[in-house]
C-alpha cells in the first residue's frame, strides 16, 4: 500500500508562535475550553510530530484527539457513501457553488476518506463543502477579500481557494491550532500560501498579498481593524470563547461587508469551574445580535450535517449577516 503524503514538521516554528502568544495581550490568551485541549495537543506536536495527523485517534486516552475537536483528523468513512453524496447533493441543490466534483479532498496527513466517482472525500471534507455551498447562495466568492478567524486545520480556506483561485484569504488562530493550518496549507497550496514565517512581519493591512492565502496567529488580528474587506467568516469558533473575546474580534473586523457564523446559537456547554470542559459564559444568539447592530441577520437556517442521520434538534445554525447600509443600497 503506497504511503499518504506528509505534512513537514517545523517545531522552531511552533514555538516560536507559542512564545508569541504568551507575550500577547490577555484577551488574546487560550480560553477555557481549549486550555487542557491544547496542552495535549502541544505534547503530541513535541514528541510525535504531525505525522498521520487527519488519522483518527486510537482510543480516548489517544492525545491524537485533539486533532478532531478542531477539524485536523477526520472521522471514520461513510457507510454508505454513494447515499452520502446524494444527501449533501439535496442540501446543495440550487446553490451557485463550485461543483463538488472539482473539489476533491488531499490524501496528505493520512486521513480516512473514500472514493466516490474517481475523487476522494472525507466526511469533514463534504461537511467544509456545505458551508461553503450555503455561503456561496449569498455571495460570489470569486475576487473577494475574505477573513477567517478561528479556521482550524485550514481545510475550509482550502476548499475555498479551491474553489476561487482568484480570492485572497486572511487567518487568524492561536496556537497550537495556527501551527497545524501552517504546515497543512504550506503543503496544499504551495506558492498560493503565505505562512507565519513572512506574515509575523506584517505591520498593515496593505502586507496581504491579492489572491494568496495568509496565516497569521490571534493577536495579529488589529492589522484589519481599518480594512474594508468582502466577508469575516467564523465556523464553529466563536462559541467557544466567552462573550468579551467574541466581541473583541468582531469589533476588529467591522470593516467586513458581510458576516456568515456557524454556530451553536443557544451556546455551547459552560464549565462548573475554571479548568472544566466548556466555556465559562456561552456565547449565544442574543450576542451576535447586540454586538452587530450595524449589521442585519438576513438568513438563519439549522446546519446540515455530511452524516445520514442527526438529532432534528442539532444545535448548530448557520446565519449571514450584512451590513445595513448595503441593504439599503441595495
């Protein structure tokens, strides 16, 4: 059986970002919910590397979980995954979005996926897929400026550049997670990436870089206040931070014409105590809505799932936002 492709390791790198947050401003520090997460998960990067990262974890004790919670390992395959592909094509049907079929997903990192019509997919793959298919409903993507906060593994900025070569992408995330996008992106993207190496000397907005994608960790994230950009898109982040820390980002990102968040709206699990899983006060619906005033919530739809069956009372939503006045130009 032929070997997966690999993601390098740069461990000078990691620490080097690490080092860099904890010189960072306390509302840029790791909240509740990823403090014991990313310290196994900083472990494992030290002594084990990024080696088979997108594999599935051994078993619960395996610190390889971590990659799962944000994204970087994938699931076990399908099933069924011609049924699979038929369900993501109903929740697809009649949006604008690039074909599925010019998207296949990377085999770097080992991950567990299946082939369906010649392209391999994952399940977290089709899951980056539906996003952007219910994104692309309300906004072409092609040229435009977009700002990912919180992007995980980086997958969803693949697709996306993937899919509109010519859009220019920036990425804000702590580490370890800025890390593990980094070296995933380096890989997929080539010269279409620009990392944390050349990104760390960045002083103004005007240092992106039309048409490439960029990584840059947490407390860069006042390069954009003053930007006017296309879209700031938050998937699965914001909700577990507490309510100041989302305000703080949103507040630098104002500049953004219109927002989509994916969330769990009613917020996610709250700890008993400092050092427990959950977050210490859950970002809810009601936030969003205070702290983006400027903006009007024109769609608010329950997120599918690439799964064939869950709960009809699934907590995430996804929501899109513009800015009201372009609604009124409009």
């Amino acid at each position: 059986m032929a070997e997966h492709p690999q993601v390098n390791d740069n461990l000078p790198l990691l620490e080097e970002m690490l080092v860099g947050h904890q010189k960072a401003a306390e509302i840029y520090q790791t909240t509740n919910y990823w403090k014991s997460k990313n310290q196994k998960l900083i472990s494992h990067l030290r002594v084990d590397g990024l080696r088979d990262f997108r594999s599935p974890a051994r078993d619960v004790d395996d610190p390889k979980r971590a990659f799962l919670s944000f994204g970087a390992a994938d699931a076990a395959a399908p099933l069924a995954p011609a049924e699979m592909m038929k369900l993501v094509a109903r929740h697809t049907g009649g949006s604008p979005a690039a074909t599925l079929q010019n998207l296949p997903a990377s085999t770097v990192g080992a991950p567990i996926g299946f082939v369906h019509e010649g392209n391999f997919y994952t399940n977290s793959w089709l899951n980056y897929y539906l996003r952007y298919a219910y994104v692309a409903r309300f906004i072409d993507l092609s040229g435009k400026f977009i700002v990912e906060i919180g992007p995980g593994s980086g997958k969803q900025a693949h697709l996306l550049k993937l899919a509109h070569p010519d859009c220019t992408i920036a990425l804000f995330d702590i580490p370890p997670q800025a890390y593990v996008a980094n070296q995933y992106l380096q890989s997929v993207l080539g010269e279409q990436f620009i990392g944390y190496d050349k990104t760390k000397e960045f002083t103004s907005a005007g240092d992106f870089v039309p048409g490439k994608v960029h990584l840059l960790c947490n407390w860069q994230i006042t390069l954009i206040h003053s930007l006017q950009f296309d879209l700031l898109w938050n998937a699965a982040s914001f909700q577990e931070m507490e309510p100041d820390v989302v305000t703080h980002y949103l507040h630098q990102c104002f500049g953004a014409s219109k927002i989509y968040l994916m969330q769990a709206m009613h917020g996610q699990v709250t700890a008993k105590q400092d050092g427990d899983h959950g977050v210490m006060q859950p970002t809810t619906l009601e936030h969003y809505r205070r702290t983006l005033k400027m903006y009007r919530l024109t769609d608010l739809f329950a997120a599918p799932l690439a799964t064939p069956v869950h709960s009809i009372k699934h907590p995430y939503y996804e929501s899109f936002w513009v800015r009201r006045d372009e609604v009124k130009n409009g």
